[in-house]
C-alpha cells in the first residue's frame, strides 16, 4: 500500500540534543493522534561532510551542531494534508512552534513531502 512520508533535515546544537528530544516527542504523540501512522527522528551517527553535497552541507553544519533527519510516514498525500491541518491547528503545538524557542536554527531546516517509490 503506497504511503506518503514528509521528510525533514535539521542542524541542531549539540548542547540541545536533549531540549530537542522533548519537543520531538510532544510533537510526534501530537502527530500521531491526529493519525500519522509512524513519527521518526534519527541523530546523526556516521555522516561526513562531501566533496560536493551531504547533509552537513545542506544544512550549513556549524562545528558544535548535529545533524536530525526525521520523516513522519501517512496513508496518502490526501489524509497527509488532512492530518497536517489538524496538527497546525492543535493548540499543544502552537505553543511549541515559536521560532524563536527552537532549540536549533529553523532558518537551516529543510523539508518536503515524498510520494512511495519503492516499500518492501
């Protein structure tokens, strides 16, 4: 069954890792109640930088940051708009969202939705 995943690449400071992980799980519990089928934060353990691209790179990693790549896995593009909303709406996130308490630098965090190309 094709699913649609929202992936996200974020540098955080090393020092916020755990400030990150607190919000990281308030946010994906929120998720999922609202119907996300899976919420995924993973910390970098074995990236380098590239000659050309990586995620460092991508991310413009300072030396007292890590890279967190996440994704958040739902049914259909459709149900992902859906869920989305209702997320953005809930007033638990809201409070959580201002930019300006982010344990990390929201202006070098990328984003985008994927469409399934290959689930085994």
């Amino acid at each position: 069954m094709p699913r649609y995943v929202d992936g996200f690449v974020v540098p955080v400071p090393k020092d916020n890792i755990e400030a990150y992980r607190k919000i990281a799980r308030k946010a994906g519990k929120i998720w999922r109640e609202h119907g996300a089928l899976e919420y995924i934060e993973c910390v970098a353990d074995d990236v380098k930088p590239g000659k050309r691209t990586s995620f460092p790179q991508s991310v413009k990693l300072k030396a007292d940051e890590v890279v967190v790549f996440s994704w958040i896995v739902f049914p259909s593009r459709k149900q992902r708009d859906a869920i989305n909303a209702k997320v953005m709406a809930d007033p638990r996130l809201k409070s959580m969202m201002d930019p300006k308490a982010m344990p990390f630098d929201v202006q070098r965090m990328f984003f985008g939705g994927f469409k399934t190309l290959v689930e085994l």
